[in-house]
C-alpha cells in the first residue's frame, strides 16, 4: 500500500513535463485537456528541417491498463501538406519486421515529409502526406522509442498483443486529436504488416460492433505483404529462375531440396541445415552481390546493392560497411540527442535508437527478417 507520502515525494522526482501533465489534468475540463496533451506533442522545428507549413507531432501514447504510461507507443504524426488539410483522411503507417520502426523506414526513408542527409533533412516530393494526414507509429513496445517500463513484457509478445495494443493507441489518440474521430481512416504498410494491419482492422470492426463505432475505418493497403510465410517466401526461387538469375539445376535445389521458406525457418531458428547451407550458398552465388534483388532491373549505385546483398543474404559476409545510404543517415539522425528532445522521445531500456528490434516478436514461428529487411 502506498502512504500518503509516496505520491508526493515521487512527484518531485518526475520531470516537469509529467508535472504539467498533472497539472493541466486537475485543471481543465475533457476538451481542453485534450488539447493540451495534443499541443504537448506539437513539433517546434526538427533540427535541419527546412521551413514547411504544415502541423507535426509526435510523442507517446499509453496503451497499458490505465494508461498510465508503463508501456508506451512512440508516434510521429505530420499533418496534411495541403490547403484544407481537415479534407483529406487519416493513415496510420506500419513497417514489419516483425519488430522494424515505422518510424524511421516509413518516416525517414520511405513515405514521410524528409529524408535525413548529413546534418539536415530535405524534402520528400513524393511524401504521402499531400494527400493525407500521417501517423508513423512504433510497434509492438520495444521497437524504436517505443518501451515497456517491465522488460518482462517483452517475452510473450504476439501478434494479437500487437494488435490489441496498436487499437488502444488509437483510441486513445483519437482522445488526443478529438478533430480526427470520425475522418476516413485507412491503415496502410508493408512486409510483416501484412499480418499486423488484417488483425488490427479486425480488432478495430469488432470494437466497432460490439462497443462504440469510434473508428471509421474506411480500407486497408498491404505493400509486399507477408500473409503466409510457406507460399509467399517460396517466390524467390520462381522469380530468381524466371529471371534468369540461377541456373535449372540450383532453381530444383532450391524448391525441392531446401526452399526459402525452410532455409527462413532454419536460420532464425538458429539451427541451420548443412543442405540448406549448401543450396543457400550455390543460390547467393550464382544471384551476385550486384543485382537488387528487390528489383532485378533497376539500375543501382555500388553501395546500394552491396547493402542490399546484405540485406537479403543474412548469413553472407559481404566484409565492407556500407555507409551510403539513407538507413544509416536516419539511425544517426534520430540517435542525436538534439533530434530526440525535438520529438519528445526517450529511450527506456535501451542505449540506441535502432531500425528494427529483436524484443518484439518471440512467438513468432519464424524472424523472417534482418535488421533491414524493413518488413
Ligand atoms: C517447403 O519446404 C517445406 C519443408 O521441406 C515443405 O513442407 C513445404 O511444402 C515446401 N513448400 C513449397 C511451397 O514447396
């Protein structure tokens, strides 16, 4: 039982922030309050940013039982670039991974208003924040900024948890930015999303039935989705093959012997099998270092495809840091302590920022992803 003076002295050790908090919270009636927790999160200026008009929050919502911020989801939320921003929906934004930070692969290096370079961000014309207003959220906990204060939390996380947790962000940041309840709403992301973004409508339809309509969820996008993991990783050989990327002989290594989806299962299980080892090798041999494999067409720098290469072949080693590229830019960018006081973030539990966490998914029946396959 607490006495009656641990609330206090607690209190004095908080930071003046959660002390306003409090403050405003025994003040102001639920629409102010609202606006006050809303007006908290509102971005001054990103450092290097370049001069924009249009409204950018981020900060964190509380998705344990009362919301009282021991397991937290970090968001960045940029506002329609556009004349009547109130006229155009509302997308909530999910990388994969599982475990990968929407953040900084969907923010900084993907569909987000800038890209870091250097010292500065620059602008992204092809933003998707012209048509819509953002929401770049961290999840489950432990990915990014994104925390529980109870480590323990991170041993059973499931996809279901995940959803479960990415609705009550929602609801309650709807509370935050009461404007937006009852815009169009569309989820959209890509890779491991293709599992978090099914389930998340679903939580969200159910609420809708049984509780309150609170979200007015107008369609879901799934980019490269992973749905199931035996047929879709399966793919690779066809598309390597039909490419003329490996030869008739290693295409049946590599579906009869050991496919992808077995070589996927065997690896991030760590108990890879010297047939699989042997396939793997004869296929990342044959495909070379210097073809994307994302796009086998595409003409590509040096750096981009030996990161790729890496990228894709986990186990190969490619034995040169490749630093040209906007993944490392962003890690760097939001590892500056100027950058994260802008964005109202915190570290808990962790050193570094980092693009993708291995915490944040360890039912899963197989890691189909490397630190950058970015899901
Ligand atoms: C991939 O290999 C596994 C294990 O050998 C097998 O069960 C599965 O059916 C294979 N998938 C395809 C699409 O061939």
């Amino acid at each position: 039982m607490a006495t009656p003076l641990a609330p206090a002295s607690s209190f004095i050790t908080r930071p003046l922030a959660l002390a306003l908090v409090l403050v405003a919270a025994a003040l102001c009636r639920p629409a102010s309050c609202a606006a006050a927790a809303a007006a908290a999160d509102r971005i001054t200026r990103l450092p290097g940013q370049p001069e924009v008009s249009f409204g950018q929050y981020s900060g964190y919502v509380g998705v344990d039982g009362d919301g009282g911020g021991k397991r937290a989801l970090f968001y960045y939320f940029v506002e329609a670039d556009a004349p009547d921003p109130a006229s155009k929906p509302l997308v909530l934004w999910l990388n994969g991974g599982p475990g990968c930070s929407s953040l900084g692969v969907g923010a900084f290096s993907e569909n987000g208003p800038f890209r870091p370079s250097g010292q500065v961000l620059v602008k992204n014309e092809y933003s998707w924040n012209k048509e819509a207003n953002v929401i770049y959220l961290e999840t489950p906990a432990g990915v990014g900024y994104s925390y529980s204060a109870d480590a323990a939390y991170y041993q059973g996380v499931d996809d279901k948890m995940t959803a479960m947790d990415n609705m009550v962000f929602l609801q309650r940041w709807l509370q935050k930015f009461p404007q937006y309840r009852g815009r169009d709403l569309y989820i959209a992301g890509e890779s491991y999303a293709g599992h978090y973004i099914p389930q998340l409508a679903e939580a969200m339809v159910e609420f809708n039935n049984k509780e309150e309509r609170i979200f007015n969820l107008k369609g879901v996008a799934l980019g490269n989705p992973v749905l199931e993991f035996a047929t879709d990783f399966n793919s690779r050989a066809e598309y390597f093959w039909s490419h003329g990327l490996i030869s008739d002989a290693t295409f049946r290594a590599f579906t009869s012997a050991c496919n992808y989806s077995r070589y996927v299962a065997e690896y991030y299980g760590g108990a890879l099998s010297p047939l699989c080892a042997r396939v793997m090798n004869r296929v990342t041999r044959e495909t070379s270092r210097f073809v994307d494999k994302y796009d086998v067409t595409l003409d590509v720098f040096l750096s981009s495809v030996l990161s790729q290469s890496k990228t894709l072949s986990p186990h190969e080693q490619v034995g040169q840091r490749v630093d040209v590229c906007v993944e490392d830019e962003t890690v760097r960018y939001l590892n500056r302590r100027d950058v994260q006081a802008a964005l109202h973030a915190r570290l808990v539990g962790v050193d570094k920022w980092a693009v993708c966490s291995s915490t944040s998914c360890s039912t899963c029946r197989s890691r189909p992803s490397t630190s950058s396959d970015r899901s």
